[in-house]
C-alpha cells in the first residue's frame, strides 16, 4: 500500500513539474523573434520581417509614456514633461504608488511602421475600467467612454481596431479611465498589432477558444445534470453539473466576453456581479468532492468554507467599488479550496478510492490555471500561446474519475444482478415446493372445518366456536389462494404455463364472476355494465376468468362500501375491460411499482402477498393485452387490460326466434329448439351453447322416457319455460353466450320455486365460490363438466322425483283443508236449518236447497288436479252466500259483477273461500253494515278477479305472513292457502292489499283457458 502511495504521489509531483516547465518555458519565450520592446515611448517594427503570408502578430510591450488625470488629445501636446514612462502592461498603481486608483490617464507610444504594409489593426484585451484608441489623432476603437470624472461610462471588452498608413512614424494614444475598480486602472494585457488577416486570426482563435471550452463544459454539465434526474440519489452529479455551469458563466465572462454577443444591452454593472459570480466555481468544486468523497472530507471544515464561499458570493449585490476590495479574498479562498480538496484526495489515493488519481491531477491543473489566470487579472501575463489547455485537463480528468467510478458500479451490479438471479430462482424452487407441500394439509384442515361445521356436528357448538371455526376456515382459503398464486407465479417464471386460446364471450364471464363476489362481499354492490352481444376475444377462459377475479377482488378488498363497476368496450382489434373502484386510491409514486411480484399496499386490514396484480399482468400479456391502471388518492382507482378481438365473429340471429339451423361440424344440422320423445312423457329443457354437448346429452337421456326440449343459449331457454309451463325439470350450463346460467336460473326463480321446477347446473368451475353462486342463483344441483353419463342420468330422477313428491304433497294439503272445513260448516247451517224451519217453512226448504247444493259442489272438488268452469265456482258461491244469509239476516250486502255470457275455467275452491274469509274475518267482527263485492273481468288471454269488503282489515305482520305462505292457525283454508296454490300455476298471480278498520282486497290474474284441454 505504502509504494503505491509512494508511486502516486511521485506521479502527481512529475505531472506537476511537467506543467511548470513547460510554463516556465513560455515565460522565458514570450516574445516571438525577440521582438525589441518599446523604449522610452518608441517602438521601431521596421527591424523585424513582416511575413506576407500572414502570421504577422506583435506584442507593444515596453515603456510607454503617460499622463495621469487627463485625456490628451494630439493636438493638445504641449509640454512633453507632462508624460512620464511607465511599464506596459501593468496597473499604474504598481508602477507609480503616488497614482490614485480613480482617475483618468492618456497612454502614448510612437511607432515606426514598415512602407510596405498600409492596412494595420490593433487587438485589446482587458484595459481596466474603459478606454479610447486614437491613431494620429483619429479614433479608431473603444470600449466604453472614459472621462477625467465619474461620469465616464465602464466597459472594459476586447476589441479590434483598424487604420491605414504610408509607413513611416504613427503616434498611438490611449485615454483609460477607471472610478469604480479598486485595485487601480491600467493596461493589464498585451496589445497586439500585426496586418488585418493575422490580428482577426487571432481574434477567431481567442473566440473559438472561449467557445469550444464554454461547449465542453455546457455540454457535460448538462449530460450529468440529465444523469442525476434519473438517479436522484447521487447529488455528486448535480453539484459536478452545477460545477460545470460555474466554468461556462467564467469563461463568458472573461477572455473575449463572448456574454456580450448574445445579451450586448446588458449593463456593465450586471456583467460584472456575473463576473464575480463566476467565483461559485469554487463552492460547487467543494460541494462536489464534499458529497463525493464524504468518508474522507473533514466535515467541520468543509462547512466552514462553504459558510465562507456563500458570504465572498453575496458580496456580488455590492457597488463594484467595494465589491472590487475582495479580489485577493476571492482569490485566497478559491486557493485554499483547491489545498483542502488536495488533502481530500491524497486521504482518498491512499485508501485506494476508485478513480481518485484522476482527481488529484485535476486539482493540480487546476491550480496552475488559477495562478495562471489570476496573474491575467492582476496584469501578471504568465503565457502567451493560445489556446490554454489546462481547463480541459481538469474537465477530462473529472470525467474520467466519474466514467471509472459508474464502470466500477456497472461492474459491481453486474456481479450483484447475477448472484440475485441465482438467489431468486433458489426462492423459487423453494417456495415452489414448499407451496406443493402446503396443498394436502390444507385441504385435510378444509375437510375438518367443514365436518366440523355440518349439521350433525354443528348443533353441538356454540355460536362463539362456530365463528372462531369460520374465522379460521377463511384464514384457510387464503392461504390456499396464496399457494395457487405462488405456483402459478413460478409457472410464469419458467414459461411452463400452457394456454388455451379460444373465442371467449367477456359479457358470460363478467357476469359469472360477478354473481361469485356478490355472494362474497354483500355490502358492496357490482355493477356490471357490458353491453350484450360485444364482439367475441381470443383468450384462455379459465386465464381470463383468474384476471377478472385477481381485480374485481383487489377493488372489493379496497372498497369498504360502495360500487364497483365492470365495464368494457371495442377500440379498433383490442376489447378494453375496465374495473373501476371507489376505494381510496394509490399514491403516484406506486403506480409505476403495483405490477411488480410482492408489491403490496401495507394496511393491516388487507391481507396479502401482492402476487395478484403481478400474475394478472402476465397473464394478459401472454395473451396478446396489456394492462394499466388510473388511480387518484381518495376517489379511487380503475384498472384497464386489453385483449385481442376476434377477427370474424358472424352475428347471432335473433334469439327470440323459435326455429333457425345451426351447423354443427361431423354432425347433421340441428335444428332449434331440438326436440326428441313423447309429448306425454316427463318434460326436460337442456340448455347449452355448445352443440356437440347437446347432442350427447340427448343422446343420452332420450331412452329413459323424457320429452326433451333442447335450445343453445339463455333466451331461447327462458322463452321454452314461457311457453311450456309444464316443464318439469331444466338443465342449464353456465357458460353461455349474452344471457349466462345464472341469469336464467334467476329469471326462472322470479315464477317457480325450488320444488315446482327444479335446476341443474352443468359447471366447469373448480372453485367452491363459483359453485356456492350457482346455489345462490337458485340451483337445485349441479355436474361437473366433464359429466358422468350414470351420475347424470341418477341426478335428474332425484330432480324429477323431488318434484313428485313436493307436488303429491301440495294436493293432500289442499284435499285435507278442503275436508277440515266440512263438520264444522254442517254443524251450523243444520243448527240454523232447525231455528228457521220453527219460524219460516219456506225459507227453510230454500236454505235446506242451497245447503245440498253446496255439498254436491264442495265433494265434486276433491280432485285438486282439475279445473272447472267458472260458472260452476260462482254457483257454489252463490249457494254459500244464501246459507250465510239465512244465517245472519241484515248483517251484509254482496254484489256481484260479471260480464254477460262469462265463460273460462278456473282452480276449484278457489274465489269461495276468499269470499267465507271475507265475512268471517272481515264483516263478521265489524260493527254496522257490511258490504261484499265480487268482480270476474276476462280478456283474451286471462281472468281478473277483485274480491273487495269493508272489514276490519288486516296488520302489515298479517299480510306478511300470508305474502311469505306461513300458514296461520286461524285461517282454514283462506288466504294463506290460495296464495300458494295460485303461484303455482304458471302466468297466474295474486296480490292483496289490506287497512286496518277499513278493509280488504284481493285480486287474482289466471290465464283463460276456454277449454280444459288447453290446460292439459
């Protein structure tokens, strides 16, 4: 360590001595073909050979001749002891101490010039504060506007100026005034006078010199500033792009001030607090190797040049006349910045820092060039060959320190990115395997927790143990959800996922999923808002359903409450699926993070491993898509993925059409609604999109004595149950097109319950939850696909039983009512056959007439399975209302309104036992006059009946009761009992409204058959 040390310093010192021989070398040349310098005020150029090719450029060193505090013209030359010899160039404060530094002087020389050569120019450089060129009395440049007093203008800029002459002798002036500048006025730099094609040659070269370094450092500074946008934490990059910055504004401010080309309005006064300015250079150098070589800096005293460097730079807003005090402060600072920064990188080579031997040469060519430039400023010409290199050593030697430094790094991650791809697929395997490993277990823990809960077992548990066990049956199937992310997620790492594209309908699948989550999250509503009939995609099915289900889950996990809508519409050959929440949003910073693997939002309350959003993404890209997300803190977010439509989807015919072809490939064509077997026979509908299931199915059922009606999607299924409302059994998949099975189980829900039309499912799903919704939806059963023709054929007699027996049941009901009224009815009508028949004998043998009458109708009732004729109802009606009459003489009216010629047929039993509810229950405890009134309105295709009275009424919890066919103790064969056995026949309905001490109306729709064999 220590001769490598040794080596760098010996190095550094070498470089250094090479720097100061080669300056050494040129100040000792400074003076090409040792032109004489001016002596006395006289400087003779005829002794020295004027090239005619060019590169005639001559420096007017030497003594020349002034007078201070006045600006003489040449005809104003009158007393030469006014003009005394001074050293050019130089401040004539050095050179006279009794000079003040605010005053004026008049520059003379005497030159003798060649008579070969007419056409001459002149080039200035830095004459402090402004000055005026004369040449035989004529003015031939200036820089600014010097005056004897203060009210002289500053302007101190290099300039080329041009005459003409015959040769011979020529006298030079030069008026210079300075009252702003501190340090005194003068000449600082050499002149030059050469023929116009080598004094503009130089003029180019000093500009191009300014130009190329200002591009350097310009073009750098913002190749690292745009550097540190992209790596925000490495600040080093901002303060070496600042740092370049500094250099661009010195070197527009100095040399040819080519500032001035671009902003030539601008005051002297601002172009000097910039020149000052430029002194940040040496903040922005600190700054820099502070933050960059950090372990090394001593930080105290870093601060403290810093605090220091922010002090000498507000010190700019200053008059120059003070500003100009501090320009040796300035100079030491920058000084001993350049030391400090030294020491930093001696400490940063020693500890074998990367790339610090480029630094330290830096700071030493950088430190000559301070000295350098600083003796231009002070009037000390140090070097005289253009252009200067040294800016650029320093500039390429940072470069090549932050170019080693990012190699190292580059390196470095290189070695660091290929140990973690190694680690990575190791965490892999192993959460591969151990997921693989988690799966039997949980499913033992599912199957126990599930035993656990059933009836049986059930009872036995309190209600606080049966929500400890739900608790942990849910922490359950999350983990099992975890563990079939994880293996999927390593399938996709190793590209060993298999998809199956095919045409998919999105609107079937939406809703399916939906239904699932409805069952799941009861407090947020799913709003679904595709539009049937869209266009089919190419996708995986069961991939797409797992995206759905991934997203529409991530909005219900962050929607406590509130709405998620699925939407989706066609843009261009893409299918656009949004899923949009109300839930609180994500932050911007991670929206560019929320597709990475693990990448989760940290709330307690949500639980999860962030493999969701990162599968999906996958999966929709290997399925030809994208996805994306918008999201806003507090409103929400709504998640959009694209899929490919498909290119020919030919439109679906009209759904509601009862008969179309289909062809179905190596199959003969079907023709919807396909029908096989006896009309007579048990009546089965089977619907399914699929052709080739259809027919086997019906290949399957069609010897076991079914009438079967098969139809291809949801509406056509609907529209069978419509028109066939004796159907005594519907077998529907799930997964059709427009209308899926859900929806169809539901609509037929909306007419039938479980038992008057059973369902069963044909599902390809794999999750309990899609299964549990297909039970929601109002299913009796359901198969997996593929289907097992025995275990088919076994579920659908269960089915078609079940239905029996419920309907066997539901007669003897009716029949056991029918007959629970009789001995009770007999008893009283013969008790008031005996009163009347001692009082009136014609009422008696009237009401003895009407009594066999209704016994003759009420035993013709028994079989439930019948209708009868209306007319026939209303007898036993009217029959019933004599005996009540008879009974109660004066207690009520009844009125009865029916069209002329009335014909139908209706369920027996059916509007008599409404009317004895309505004078038992409804006038018979009413005080005062009671009123019944029958209405029998018929269209074309039903019957509308209004029983109306002005009884007492019922409670809402009555009508309730009635309304869910609870059976109420006191109500015989009433209202509750004609509820059920009125919605049981199809298209018919009933509905009753009820005032409490104001009465009651019930009114009935049945559909008219005009003949019994309709019904049939």
């Amino acid at each position: 360590m220590k001769t490598k040390l040794r080596g760098y310093i010996i190095g550094s010192f070498f470089v250094g001595l090479v720097l100061l021989s080669v300056l050494m070398f040129n100040i000792l040349n400074t003076n090409d073909q040792e032109l004489p310098s001016a002596e006395g005020g006289y400087l003779d150029l005829t002794k020295v050979s004027w090239n005619e090719e060019g590169d005639n450029l001559f420096k007017l060193d030497g003594e020349w001749t002034v007078s201070f505090n006045q600006l003489v013209q040449s005809n104003q030359m009158g007393n030469e002891a006014d003009f005394i010899t001074t050293q050019i160039p130089s401040l004539w404060t050095r050179q006279h101490e009794d000079v003040d530094k605010f005053t004026s002087a008049t520059y003379r020389l005497l030159l003798k010039l060649p008579e070969d050569v007419q056409h001459f120019a002149i080039k200035t450089n830095n004459i402090r504060m402004s000055n005026s060129l004369y040449m035989d009395g004529e003015k031939i440049g200036h820089s600014g506007l010097p005056k004897e007093d203060h009210t002289y203008t500053p302007e101190n800029t290099p300039y080329v100026a041009t005459f003409t002459t015959d040769g011979g002798e020529v006298e030079l002036l030069l008026h210079v005034a300075n009252f702003d500048y501190a340090t005194g006025g003068g000449i600082l730099n050499s002149l030059y006078i050469g023929d116009i094609e080598s004094i503009y040659k130089l003029r180019e070269q000093s500009l191009f010199y300014d130009y190329v370094t200002i591009s350097a450092f310009l073009i750098i500074g913002l190749f690292f500033l745009g550097f540190y946008l992209h790596l925000r934490k490495q600040s080093s990059l901002l303060y070496f792009s600042l740092l370049c910055f500094s250099f661009v504004l010195f070197f527009a401010t100095h040399g040819e001030k080519v500032l001035y080309e671009y902003f030539p309005n601008i005051s002297y006064a601002w172009f000097q607090r910039l020149q000052h300015s430029s002194n940040i250079v040496a903040i922005f150098q600190l700054l820099f190797f502070q933050r960059l070589l950090s372990e090394y800096a001593i930080k105290r005293m870093g601060q403290w040049l810093l605090y220091i460097g922010i002090l000498l730079s507000l010190l700019i807003f200053l008059p120059t006349t003070i500003n100009s005090i501090f320009q040796n402060v300035h100079g030491a600072f920058f000084c001993l910045v350049v030391v400090y920064l030294l020491f930093i990188q001696v400490r940063a080579i020693a500890n074998r820092t990367t790339g610090s031997t480029y630094l330290l040469f830096g700071s030493i060519t950088l430190l000559f060039y301070f000295i350098v430039a600083s003796g231009e400023i002070i009037g000390y010409s140090l070097f005289n060959w253009a252009p200067p290199f040294l800016p650029f050593i320093y500039l390429l030697t940072l470069a090549l320190f932050l170019a080693h430094r990012l190699t190292d790094a580059y390196r470095r991650n290189e070695e660091l990115t290929q140990k973690l791809v190694e680690v990575d697929k190791l965490k892999d395997e192993f959460l591969a395997k151990t997921s693989h490993e988690f799966r039997t277990p949980l499913y033992g823990m599912t199957a126990i927790l599930q035993t656990m809960l059933s009836d049986q077992e059930g009872k036995m548990l309190t209600l606080h143990q049966k929500e400890k066990i739900n608790t942990v049956m849910a922490k359950v199937k999350r983990l099992s959800s975890l563990v079939n992310d994880i293996l999927d997620l390593t399938k996709l790492k190793r590209r060993e996922l298999n998809l199956h594209l095919e045409e998919v309908d999105v609107f079937t699948n939406t809703y399916v999923i939906s239904e699932v989550f409805s069952y799941l999250y009861e407090n947020i509503e799913i709003e679904v808002l595709i539009q049937r009939g869209l266009p089919y995609i190419k996708a995986d099915e069961n991939r797409l359903r797992q995206v759905l289900y991934n997203l529409i889950d991530n909005a219900m996990k962050y929607s406590n409450s509130g709405k998620v809508q699925i939407n989706a519409q066609v843009i261009k050959d893409k299918m656009i699926i949004s899923i949009k929440d109300n839930g609180k949003g994500i932050e911007e910073d991670r929206l560019q993070r929320i597709f990475d693997n693990y990448e989760y939002d940290h709330d307690e309350k949500v639980a999860g491993l962030g493999l969701g959003l990162s599968i999906s993404k996958e999966l929709v890209e290997l399925q030809g898509g994208r996805i994306w997300v918008d999201s806003q803190v507090g409103v929400g977010s709504t998640f959009y993925f694209s899929l490919p439509v498909v290119a020919e989807k030919p439109e679906n015919q009209s759904l509601f059409k009862i008969q179309r072809k289909v062809e179905v490939k190596e199959r003969a064509p079907l023709i919807f609604p396909y029908r096989v077997g006896d009309p007579k026979d048990k009546k089965v509908i089977i619907a399914d999109d699929n052709h080739s299931n259809i027919k086997l199915l019906v290949d399957s059922l069609k010897g076991e004595g079914y009438y079967i009606i098969a139809v291809d999607n949801g509406k056509d299924a609907l529209q069978q149950v419509s028109e066939n409302p004796d159907t005594d059994l519907v077998v529907l998949d799930i997964m059709m097109p427009n209308i899926s099975g859900y929806e169809v189980c539901k609509k037929i829900r909306e007419r039938y319950n479980m038992t008057e039309l059973p369902v069963l499912m044909l599902t390809a799903a794999i999750l309990a939850d899609d299964i549990v919704a297909a039970f929601q939806s109002g299913a009796n059963d359901f198969l997996h696909k593929p289907i097992d023709i025995s275990e088919l054929k076994t579920r659908i007699k269960n089915l078609l039983l079940m239905k029996e027996t419920s309907k066997n049941a539901l007669n003897m009901e009716v029949a056991f009512l029918q007959a629970q009224i009789k001995p009770h009815f007999i008893y009283n009508v013969l008790n008031s056959i005996m009163s009347l028949s001692y009082i009136d004998m014609e009422k008696t043998r009237k009401l003895i007439t009407n009594f066999a009458q209704f016994l003759r109708g009420s035993f013709v009732f028994m079989n439930t399975d019948k209708w009868i004729p209306i007319q026939q109802e209303l007898s036993l009606v009217n029959a019933y209302i004599e005996i009540e009459k008879a009974r109660y003489p004066d207690q009520f009216d009844f009125e009865m309104k029916l069209e002329e010629g009335i014909s139908g047929f209706i369920p027996p039993l059916l509007i008599q036992p409404i009317v004895e509810n309505a004078i038992r229950h409804g006038i018979g405890n009413k005080k005062g006059q009671g009123k019944i009134q029958l209405i029998i309105q018929t269209t074309k295709d039903s019957i509308h009946i209004d029983i109306n009275d002005n009884g007492v009424g019922m409670s809402k919890e009555r009508l309730r009761e009635i309304e869910s066919l609870k059976h109420h103790k006191s109500s015989g064969v009433g209202l509750a009992n004609t509820f059920k056995r009125v919605k049981q026949y199809p298209e018919a309905t009933i509905s009753i409204k009820s005032t409490e001490n104001k009465g009651t109306s019930v009114n009935m729709t049945l559909p008219n058959f005009k003949r019994l064999e309709e019904f049939r």
